[in-house]
C-alpha cells in the first residue's frame, strides 16, 4: 500500500522522530512505513492520520495489483 506519510510529514515540519513519539511507535516504524516496507495496523492507520491532520483516505493509497 502507498502513503503520503512522508509528504504530510514534511508539511507539518515534523522529523520521523517526532511523529514516531506523537503516534508511540518506535522511528524505525515510521522509516518502514514511508518506505512501504511495512503496512500499520488500522489503529495506527488512524492514529498516524490524526497527528497528521489528514483523513486515511488522503495518508494511504490502496491500489489492487491484480486489476491494474
């Protein structure tokens, strides 16, 4: 799944570190999520959205590889 995490990130000026304190997940979490190496939890999903200020629709891209 793609996200715009680090793009929201940025607008808000917030390091990894910082968001990674703000949604209590460690900053290698975040690091894996921005590089899509790992997809959160729906809990997270929704957690990460808030402190972002942005919906989970805006924060994450679903694309179904089978019909692309």
């Amino acid at each position: 799944m793609k996200n715009s995490i680090k793009t929201q990130r940025k607008k808000l000026r917030l390091s990894q570190e910082e968001l990674a304190i703000k949604a209590s997940v460690t900053r290698q979490t975040i690091i894996a999520i921005e590089n899509d190496k790992y997809d959160p939890s729906l809990g997270l999903a929704f957690k990460l959205a808030y402190v972002l200020q942005t919906s989970i629709e805006t924060l994450f891209i679903w694309k179904d590889d089978q019909n692309d």
